[in-house]
C-alpha cells in the first residue's frame, strides 16, 4: 500500500516530479511473483490517479486566477516575465495601407494628403517612429528614387553650412518638399493666385471644394474664423448662394457650420435636378410629332382592307357588293378571278362599254 501525502499549495501549485518519482516502485528483480506484480501494479494505478488529479488542480487554479486578473485563460503567456502590456495588444504596430508615392509630379493636395498619412503611420507606431530621425526614413520609404537622391544631396550641401543635424529635423523636412513641387521656387506667389481662382466647379461636393481650398490655405497664415467662412460661401457656385440668402436671414460665422449649410442646399439642387430629369424622360412626346404619328397611323389603318378570321376565303378575295352581286372577271366572267389574272384571256379584249352590257344582260335574265 502506497502511503498517502497531503496536499499543500505548494504541491498544487507546482509538482515536485522527483518526490513523485520516488513514489513509484521500480521493478529491479526479474524473479517476482504474483503477488509482487499486483502490488506494483496497483501503487503505478494509485500514482496515475495522484498525477491526475493534479493537474486537475493546476488547471483550476490557472482559470481562477485568470478570472481575478480578467483575462481569458486560452489567453495565459508562454513566457511568465513577458509585458501584460504587450499581452494585451495595446503595443502592437497600427500600419496605414496603401500610402501612395511621392514624386516630381504630385500637386500641392497631394502632399498634404501624403503628409496626413504618414503623421497617422507616425502616431500608430510611437515605439518605431519616437524622433525625427526615424520619421524622415520612414518618409523616405514612400518617396521615389529621384525624390531620395534630392534629399541626400540637400543634407550634403546644407550640413556643412548649418550647425545642426537635418536628417532629424522633421519639420525642415516637411518644409522641404515643398520644392520638388513644380514651381517650387515661385511656389507662394503661385499658390496665391490659385486661391484667388479658386471656384466651386459645377457638380462638386461643397465638402470636397473645402479640401481642396484649404489645401492652398494652408500655405498662409490663418485668418479669423469670421473671415473663412464668407470667404469660402463666396467662393461658392451662385445658385447655391442665392439659395442659401433666400433661406438662411444670418449667415454662420464659422467655416464647419457654413460647410454643412452649402452641403445642404447643394443637396437639395441636386435632388431637384434628378426629379425633373426622370419626370422629363417619362413624359409623352411633343402635341405635333403625336398627331403626326396618328394621323399615319390612320392613314394606314385606312388603307389596310377589313377581314375577318370567320370570313370563308370565297368572300374575302370577292366580296359581295352594294347590288348584292359578286364582281366577276372581265374576260371569262368568272367569279373566282379578276381579268388581271385570269389564266385564258381573249385575243380581243372586250372593252369596258361591252363589259358592262354584259352584266345589264345578266342583270335582266336574273
């Protein structure tokens, strides 16, 4: 009989294999009886069902002390010494996709659109980008060769001349692709004249006409609010500002509020549009072109000759007269042919003075 061991914390929480091993009575002697098999047998038993029931143990103290700590036991670390931090995904890598490529040919709105992207790339991965220097080669990762080979020759000429480390200042960075625009030189003075251009094209969102206002905005110093939002409302198509005079009394004094009110308005011109232009396309034709139409339809039905399906065939190749009578061919006087085809004609055609003789004779013998 294998004698029993209580059970600790310590035991439970952990198994000591070789105490357990000791446990185990090992066979050494070839020559056993029986007796000494069975008894082997049942202390190997008792051990199994010791092993068993704890792990049965550990197992329910893992999911207990998982549900104190709130998370899911399927869940627990492999490794004990690992950061519940990153355990729990909140330091994991957050990566935008599809950020396009800067090159030669990109626009003004474009590089701000690529700037807000790789800001966005920045702040999802704190741990990779934390200074200027890493964000500038991340940058250049989604610039072109040409745009690459620019900035390496900029640091070499520039850094002698300056006393300070440009490959990790962003905002000079930032500040430098702003020349590989085209025109980059005369860049402000162009962007000014663009923002004095700059129009509510026909069929264009109001909220995407303010991306691309703000956009060349950008490259000024802001304005006051007041000041942004009229000009904005007068850079609008006049439909739509007169519409909104006749229905709004003050007009916002903010650029957002303003957006929302041409979005509004816009709308509704736009849905107008389309129900007059499925109520167009539903209507009947024009008065003249329709009597036309009728009238050519009369005019056919007019010479289309009248049958009807119960009508022997007799009757409708020679109907019956007004006298009642059926006509009959000018050559042979048949009832079943008119003299254009009849198939024996006289040599002397009978003229129409002896035909109608003909038919007084028959007339008068009926």
């Amino acid at each position: 009989m294998v004698p029993r061991t209580r059970s600790t914390p310590s035991t439970e929480g952990a198994p000591n294999p070789p105490r357990i091993a000791e446990e185990i009575p090992i066979a050494t002697n070839q020559g056993l009886t029986p007796t000494d098999l069975d008894a082997n047998l049942a202390a190997t038993q008792a051990t199994i069902e010791k092993l068993q029931r704890l792990k049965d143990l550990q197992d329910q103290a893992e999911t207990l002390r998982s549900q104190l700590m709130g998370r899911n036991p399927d869940e627990t670390l492999s490794n004990p010494y690992q950061d519940p931090y990153e355990s729990s995904g909140k330091g994991q890598d957050i990566k935008l996709k599809n950020i396009p490529t800067f090159t030669l040919n990109s626009s003004l709105q474009q590089r701000q659109e690529w700037l807000l992207d790789l800001q966005q790339q920045f702040e999802g991965d704190l741990r990779r980008y934390h200074d200027g220097r890493t964000q500038i080669l991340g940058a250049l990762s989604y610039m072109d060769t040409t745009c690459r080979q620019r900035w390496y020759r900029h640091i070499d000429e520039k850094s002698p001349i300056t006393h300070r480390n440009l490959k990790e200042d962003w905002p000079y960075f930032k500040d430098w692709t702003l020349t590989l625009i085209k025109n980059g030189a005369s860049l402000q003075s162009e962007v000014m004249g663009q923002l004095e251009r700059a129009r509510q094209l026909k069929d264009e969102d109001p909220r995407e006409f303010h991306a691309r206002l703000d956009t060349l905005e950008r490259h000024f110093p802001r304005v006051a609010e007041k000041e942004r939002a009229l000009s904005f409302f007068a850079k609008l198509l006049y439909d739509l500002q007169n519409d909104i005079r006749r229905h709004i009394i003050k007009l916002p004094e903010t650029r957002e509020e303003m957006i929302d009110i041409a979005y509004h308005f816009w709308d509704l011109q736009r849905l107008e549009t389309n129900r007059k232009r499925k109520h167009t396309e539903t209507t009947d034709e024009p008065p003249r072109k329709r009597n036309s139409t009728k009238r050519t339809q009369d005019n056919k039905r007019s010479r289309k000759p009248w049958t009807d399906k119960n009508t022997p065939a007799k009757d409708r190749l020679n109907p019956i007269g007004e006298d009642g009578k059926r006509n009959r061919c000018f050559n042979c006087g048949s009832e079943k042919h008119y003299s254009n085809k009849c198939p024996d004609p006289p040599k002397d055609k009978p003229t129409a003075a002896i035909q109608s003789a003909l038919q007084g004779n028959d007339s008068e013998t009926d």
